[in-house]
C-alpha cells in the first residue's frame, strides 16, 4: 500500500497549523475517488427559466490534475449520443489505488 504527504502534495489547500481550509476542493475530489458512480463531466448542465444551458466545467482540467499528482490512472471517454464535447467526461482506471487514497485521507482528515 502506498501512502501519500497529502500536505506536501496539497499544500495550498492545507493551513499553516496542518488542518484542512474551509471550502477545499480536495474534499469533494477525494469523495469522486470513493463514489465509483460519479463522473466528471467537461460541460455540466444547469437549467434556468425552465431552459438547460451546458456550462464549461472548471472542476475538470483541475481534477485531472489531482489525479496526476496522485498517479491514479484515468481516461477520458465520451458518452454523447453523436460524440459531442459535452459528453467527455473522466473515468478512473486504477480503482483499487483510488480507493487507499481515500482510505488514507478520511483516516488522516
């Protein structure tokens, strides 16, 4: 099993005394590693007025990132009917590493 510094690795998302900031992104992205069923998608999707609208997703270039530095495998597929951009989305390959990244964070924070 590997373990990871995540303060040296995440150090802007971390204080001074060592605790987690507020509002961290590093949280919710550590939940996308434990929920097998939740994918990030490029564009999300919001509806106003009773109109849907997509959106560019500024999650997604940073949770490829976050997986990078953890050295999880990932892909990018597509499941658009007609293969549009708004259906790429990430899928992680390396499962079982994702899974004792997250072991580790909720037993450490």
């Amino acid at each position: 099993m590997a373990t990871f510094n995540f303060k040296e690795l995440f150090s802007n998302q971390f204080r001074k005394d060592g605790t987690l900031k507020a509002r961290n992104t590093i949280e919710n992205y550590m939940r996308c590693l434990h929920n097998r069923y939740t994918n990030i998608y490029e564009f999300e999707e919001k509806t106003y007025f009773g109109h849907t609208k997509s959106f560019y997703n500024h999650n997604f270039g940073k949770f490829q990132n976050f997986l990078k530095q953890l050295g999880i495998e990932y892909t990018i597929e597509n499941d658009a009917p007609r293969g549009g951009r708004s259906g790429n989305h990430i899928v992680i390959v390396d499962k079982k590493l994702a899974e004792e990244v997250y072991s580790q964070f909720s037993a450490e924070y």
